[in-house]
C-alpha cells in the first residue's frame, strides 16, 4: 500500500460505501479508512423505507453479477444489516395465475426496516465502523476523483486535496452526473444506454391485497416492465427532487406504525437505447423535465377512472365525494397520456391489466398513477476487473456505477471492490469487457 494520507478513501456513505468499509475494517484492522459524504446522514434507500432483498437478481445487476457470486456475498451483507425476514403466504396461487397469462411472481428473501427506523440501523452501522477506527467527514462534497504519479486522491469542495492508496468512489444514483464528469476527465470509457421509465401507483390495501401476503410481490411482465418497491402500511408516495424536476418515489414506516391501508408501488419498463447508442440520463432527465413541466413546475396524477375515460384528472376528480382516498403526495391533476411517450404507456397499461387477473382491483377507478417515477443508474463503466477497478488504484460500485440497483446490491458491490483492494475473492475475469 503506497504511503499517503491515508490508506484508502471512499466516496459515499451509502450501502455500497458501507459495504466496503465494513469488509475492509474486517479483513484488515490496520487500514487507515476515510468515508466521506456530502450529507449529513446516509442517504439513499438505506434512509428511506430500507426494504432489504436477498434472493438474486432483485438488486443486483446481471451483467456484473452471476447468482453464484451474489449468493456468495449475500451472507455477509445479512451479517452486518441484521434483517428480520418477512413470512409470505399463498405464493403458489397467485404464481399459478401469474405463470397462466404469461407474468412470473418471483419468491424474494425479504426485510423491511421503515423510514422512522433505519435511522437508528444507520447509526448502528456507522458507530460500528467508528469503534473500527474509520474517520468520517460528513456534510462534504467530493468534487472531483484523480490519479496521477503519486497515486489517487480526492478534491473537496473545489479545494482542498487528499490523497490515499486506494480510492472507492460509491455517490449512488444522484452522483450519476458527478461520476460521469469524474470518468471524462479521467478518461474511462463508459455507456448509460439503460434507463428505466415508469409510474408509480396508489391504491387502497383492499384493492391490493396481495401485501399482506407479500411485502414488496416481485412480478415480471412482457415488455420489460416490472414491478418494484411496493409500499404499504404507512406508506406514502414521496418526491425526489432533481435540478429543476422532481420524480416520485415511495417509502413506508416499520410495521408497528398505523397505516391509512393506502398501498403503492412502482410499474417499470426498461428502456434500453442501442442503435444509435444514447444516453440513458438524457433520456429520463428529458422525460423528467417535460412532465413537470406539464404539471406547472411537478409531477402529475390521474386517476385510473380518468385515463380509461380519455380524459385528464382535475381538482374535481380528486374530492371525496367522487373517489376513495386522497393522494398521499398531490402533486398535479393531468393527463399521464401527454407526457408518457405512447409505446411505454402502452406496455405499462398492459402490464396493469394482467395485475389486475392476478389481483382483481388495481383497476378501480380510484387508483392514482403518479408520473415520472424514473431509474437513472445505469452508468457502465468500463471495468478492469472484476472488482469494479475503473484505473489503476480507483474503483466505482454502487448504483451511480451500474453495479447495483437496490441496498443489498450495492453493499455486496462494495465488498466486491474491497476484495479487490485486499487482493483476494475468487476469479472470474471472463465476466468484463476490459478485464
Ligand atoms: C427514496 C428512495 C427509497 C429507496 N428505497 C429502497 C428500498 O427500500 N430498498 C432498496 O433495496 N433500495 C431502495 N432504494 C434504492 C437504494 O437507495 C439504492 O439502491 C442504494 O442506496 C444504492 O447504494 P449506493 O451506496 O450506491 O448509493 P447511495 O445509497 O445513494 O449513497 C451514495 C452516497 O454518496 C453521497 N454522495 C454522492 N455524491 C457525492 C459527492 N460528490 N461527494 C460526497 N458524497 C457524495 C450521497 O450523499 C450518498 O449518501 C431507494 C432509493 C430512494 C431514493
């Protein structure tokens, strides 16, 4: 390990930086660690809802994953997030009447901490890694990733300059940009040619029922489209705000918190760009962009009795006299026709109607579609080995680097490159262009 300020840096403090700094402080005690985050607190899923998924490929990545690696790291993240699994019942019957018209129903190992209780896991965690002699500098941005002669290092805040052996960098799926001017100026090659599109839907837990069966019911439709965090309980559908726009998401509290028996998830096709190759985040910030734009400056809403009639949704159709519930996130009564492009709508609709064989009630006309709830974490790049090395002494993990698409995925990515940086794991180069 060259000398340095210190023996390794990571970037994030997310799962995928936790990951690494667990594995990391484990494996070799005498490293000098440095976790730095431009939050106060972790942020990301971990925060929010921290639905934890350990059955692979939920989470994880297949270009960069085989089941076999995955279920090789998996244990290792459930030793650190202690999870408390969740019972499902009746699986076969609803997978029976999924695999009839088409639709897999996936058995996922699942936990489900709440967002009024991962706080108290992240600070766990953290003070773990602080008992371990980790330093953290929290509420601190990281501007840009270099290596040079001398090694790599970090630029703080446009200044200040630290240098370390090794350098993880794991800033997730809002660090998507910022990785992306990291990986020009460095000159590593990468694609972002993956984007996935979709809506998020509200409805009551009757019209839903499955949840009490299931948690978070994995389904696979034609068309790429899927469902994927499925709240309920106290659950609530919650914005995300990006430069200028803002998409919706969805979180829900632990268990023990009264619900107001609303349930929602998200319905997502990947769109993947190929001829010509463009860019994924182009894409979703251009969809993003216009259907806030159409909502006067925030998402939009539409009831499912609206969007069957043509019609677009108003303040009206959102009274109580009319429908149900209200939406746990008003944002804007529109039409999702003028701002969904037309062949993502359509793939969507049909994956709502095989749910609603399935599960007869998400079609109720009470049901919101909110839109734009969009991924853009599809960053690819090009790695020289299997640990996500990206240069010489720099790795990128996480879903800001593609690796990852929920928390037990990105913590497993971070242990992947802290094995790297340790020299050990096992071999499977064949699995990247570069390596
Ligand atoms: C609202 C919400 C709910 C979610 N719910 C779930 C869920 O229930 N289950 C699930 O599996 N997944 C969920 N996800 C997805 C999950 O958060 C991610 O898959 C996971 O957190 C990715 O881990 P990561 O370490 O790559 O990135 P993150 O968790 O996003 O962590 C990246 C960290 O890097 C920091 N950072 C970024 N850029 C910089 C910079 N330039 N300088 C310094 N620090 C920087 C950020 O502040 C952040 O703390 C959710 C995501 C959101 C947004």
């Amino acid at each position: 390990m060259p000398h340095s300020d210190r023996d390794i840096i990571i970037v994030g403090t997310g799962p995928a930086g936790l990951g690494a700094a667990f594995h990391l402080t484990e494996q070799a005690p005498s490293l000098s660690v440095l976790m730095i985050d431009r939050e106060k607190i972790c942020s990301g899923g971990l925060l929010n809802d921290c639905k934890q998924n350990y059955t692979y490929p939920i989470g994880f990545v297949v270009e960069n994953w085989t089941k076999e690696e995955a279920e090789r790291l998996l244990p290792e993240v459930e030793r650190h997030l202690k999870p408390v699994f969740k019972e499902k019942k009746n699986l076969e019957i609803y997978r029976r009447r999924a695999e009839r018209i088409g639709v897999t129903l996936l058995d996922v190992r699942q936990a489900h901490v709440g967002t009024d209780r991962s706080r108290t896991l992240i600070r766990r965690l953290l003070a773990e890694l602080e008992r371990r002699g980790v330093r953290f500098m929290m509420e601190t941005e990281v501007t840009d990733v270099f290596e040079d002669a001398r090694g790599p290092g970090v630029v703080i805040s446009g200044a200040e300059t630290v240098r370390a052996g090794k350098v993880i960098v794991a800033p997730g799926r809002k660090g998507f940009g910022f990785l992306q001017r990291v990986m020009e100026r460095m000159g590593i090659d990468y694609i972002d040619n993956v984007v996935d599109v979709g809506i998020r839907i509200e409805t009551t837990v009757d019209n839903y029922p499955i949840v009490k069966d299931y948690y978070d019911p994995k389904f696979i439709f034609p068309d790429g489209v899927r469902t994927f965090c499925t709240n309920s309980g106290h659950a609530r559908v919650v914005l995300e705000r990006y430069q200028g726009f803002s998409l919706v998401n969805g979180d829900a509290l632990s268990e023990d918190r009264a619900g107001k028996n609303l349930v929602n998830f998200a319905l997502l096709k990947t769109i993947g760009l190929k001829d010509p190759v463009r860019s994924g985040q182009q894409m979703g910030v251009f969809l993003g962009r216009l259907a806030n734009e159409i909502g006067g400056g925030r998402p939009l809403m539409q009831r499912v009795g609206d969007f069957r009639m043509g019609k677009r949704s108003n303040a009206e159709t959102f009274n109580e006299d009319l429908y149900s519930f209200p939406p746990s996130c008003p944002v804007t009564a529109g039409d999702l026709g003028l701002a969904v492009p037309a062949r993502i709508m359509r793939h969507i609709w049909a994956a709502m109607k095989k749910l609603d064989t399935i599960i007869p009630g998400i079609l109720h006309p009470s049901t919101i579609m909110y839109y734009p709830e969009i991924k853009m974490y599809a960053n690819k790049p090009s790695f020289l080995d299997r640990h996500f090395r990206v240069s010489g002494n720099v790795y990128m993990v996480g879903d800001g680097a593609g690796t990852s698409r929920g928390i037990t995925g990105a913590w497993a990515s971070g242990i992947r490159a802290a094995e790297g940086i340790l020299g050990g794991g096992q071999e499977c180069e064949s699995l990247f262009s570069g390596g």
